[in-house]
C-alpha cells in the first residue's frame, strides 16, 4: 500500500512584517517528516511526500496513492487545518485523522466550546472580545481570568500576562492578542489546579491511552502555572505518564476526554487538554484532533509509558485510519 504524506515544514515559511515572532510554531521540522516516513516504511507501506497544499494542487491530478497521512496545519486562518482534507476529500482519496469540518471546529476554540456545552462537556466560562470595545458583560466571570488567542494553538500568544487579575491588565492582554494575532480574543475564567492532557486513537470505539500529567517547575500542583509559548523551548514543563492520580481520577479523565473526542467527530486520533480545579471538577479546555507527532511530544511519551516504540504508534494510527476505510 502507498502512502502519501502531506504537512507543513517550519523552512518552507518566511516570517512576514507584522508577524508575530511565533507565527510558524505549529508548523513542523524537516526531521519529524523524516521520522515519520520512515516509521510508515517499517510499518511495511510505501510513502510518497507530498508537502503542503499548494503543492497537493500541483500534484492533483497525479497522484497515485491508497490513503494520506496527513500533519498539514495550513498557512492562514480558522480553516487552515481543514484545507488539505477538503482538497483529498475532493480528489476521493482516503486520508488519516480528523476530516476537514472537525479540524476547522476544534481550531476555533469559541465553535469548539458551543459543541461542548450542547454535549454537557463541562468547559471554563467565557467570553469573546471581537475588537477593541469596552469590555462588557463579564460579570458571570470571576478574576483571575485568562486570554488567548480565538484560533491558534501550539501555546501561539500566551505568556505569564495571559493569566491577568484585575480590568488593566484584562484590556492590556485582550488589545494585544486582538492587535498582533489579527483575531478576537477568548477570555476564559482562569483554572487553577492541576492539568492533564489525553491521547486518544481509533474509532468505534476510539480508546484513551494512559492519561499525561504536565508538571512544571517541578510540580504537578500548577495552582497558577500554566502551559507557555516559552516552555516548549525551556524544560521546566515535563509530561508525566502515567500520571500519578487515582484509578477513579484517571477513568474520569480518561471518558471525559473520549466524550469530547466523540463530540467533535474525531478520527483515528486526537488530544485532548483538561484542566481540574482544585475542587476536583475537570474542565476540557481543548481539543486537538491534529496533535503533534514528533518525537518529543505526547504522544510519543505515552508510547513510551505502554511499552510502544515511536513506529508502533504511527502504525496503530494508520492502521485505525486504513480499517476504518476499509482499505484491508
Ligand atoms: N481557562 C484556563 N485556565 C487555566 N489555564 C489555561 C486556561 N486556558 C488555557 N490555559 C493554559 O494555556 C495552555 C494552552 O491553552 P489551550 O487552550 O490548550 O491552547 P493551545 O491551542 O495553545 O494549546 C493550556 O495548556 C493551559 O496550561
Ligand atoms: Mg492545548
């Protein structure tokens, strides 16, 4: 069987004036392409690079191959995730993970919080901030809050000042993300406690892999500590798994996570990010149908911690994708 991979390479993209200095965090590195093809050969396939989208259009006509691994995470906007789905889904030519409307919900994370709460998926309290009006209306929210950016992910836009405790800081914060990420704002009713992040893979019925607790600096009590742009390239934040919690936490977690996988209409894999406060509630802050790969990240400590090499988890991912396509 043939596999073509399509993504997006950290090289390929120029930062632009008036980017804003993470613009290309999501993309990936040219080794993780190389890991990854090389981890679908010793699965026993054979895979055809293909790129990103524009070069999925040049190639359109010509491909040859049985289905797509797909890590592309698009240029430009709240679609970008859906564009290569879109244009494989076009071409009939099957493809791994989520299709091109999960990907576009669940990178809008406003869209992704009206699913939760039509699905009782408990999620922070919020509030959308479109421009630069006074903030109004928030007094179903409590201070501390915390402001991120309406459709990035990869931590794009969050710093110590995204967690703000008085009205200035919340304006200061809102201005900046609305200003340089060109979007509106999420405020968010600020979780304190501990987080926990879930790799999921597979359907019918997908199945949760031993929950990952963050620790950072140390501590898997964050209290105020959250996750940062600056802590993907400092190793003061470190995933733990299996984490250390109760049978009963991590099956709490643990369904949480796959109801919210299942909200969303996920395929063959996905991540999901939880907070809980220090009452013990969970509150599902995202969800990312197209987590990262690489070899340093979650999904490859969780291998790790069940005993799977970083080929065996790509393999279970591509052949969750070919069964449920029916391609064997
Ligand atoms: N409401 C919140 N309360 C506490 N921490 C939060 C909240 N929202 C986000 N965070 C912190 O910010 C990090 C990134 O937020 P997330 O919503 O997962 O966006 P991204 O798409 O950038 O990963 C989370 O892992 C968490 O540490
Ligand atoms: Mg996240």
């Amino acid at each position: 069987m043939k596999v073509g991979l399509t993504y997006d390479l950290k090289t390929d993209y120029h930062l632009k004036a008036g980017d804003p200095p993470d613009a290309n965090a999501e993309f990936d590195h040219p080794d993780t392409i190389k890991v990854i093809a090389k981890a679908i050969e010793s699965n026993g396939f054979s895979v055809q690079k293909i790129g990103n989208a524009a070069d999925l259009l040049e190639k359109f006509e010509k491909l040859s191959v049985d289905i797509v691994f797909n890590i592309s995470e698009g240029l430009e906007g709240r679609n970008r995730e859906s564009q290569v789905p879109m244009l494989l889904e076009m071409a009939g030519i099957p493809f791994v993970g989520a299709d091109a409307l999960s990907l576009g919900v669940s990178l809008d994370k406003l869209m992704a919080k009206k699913i939760f709460m039509a699905e009782g998926i408990p999620t922070p309290k919020f509030k959308v901030v479109e421009g630069l009006e006074r903030i109004k209306n928030l007094d179903h929210m409590q201070f501390p809050l915390f402001v991120k950016p309406r459709f990035e992910g990869s931590s794009k836009g969050l710093t110590e000042a995204s967690r703000v405790e008085n009205k200035e800081e919340l304006k200061k914060q809102v201005e900046h993300i609305i200003s340089t990420y060109k979007q509106p704002a999420l405020i968010e009713e600020f979780i304190r406690g501990e987080e926990f992040t879930v790799a999921v893979v597979g359907n019918d019925p997908p199945e949760a892999l031993p929950i990952v607790q963050i620790q950072i600096d140390g501590e898997l009590k964050l209290r105020d500590k959250f996750y940062t742009f600056g802590h993907i390239k400092d190793d003061a934040l470190e995933y733990i798994c299996p984490a250390p919690v109760s049978k009963a936490v991590e099956k709490k977690i643990a369904d949480l996570a796959v109801r919210t996988y299942k909200a969303i209409e996920c395929r063959d894999f996905g991540r999901v990010d939880i907070r809980v406060d220090e009452k013990g509630n969970p509150y599902v802050l995202e969800i990312n149908p197209l987590p990262s790969l690489s070899t340093a990240d979650v999904f490859m400590v969780v291998a790790k911690a069940v005993g799977m090499t970083y080929e065996d988890m790509i393999g279970k991912i591509l052949k969750a994708a070919i069964k449920r396509h029916r391609l064997n």
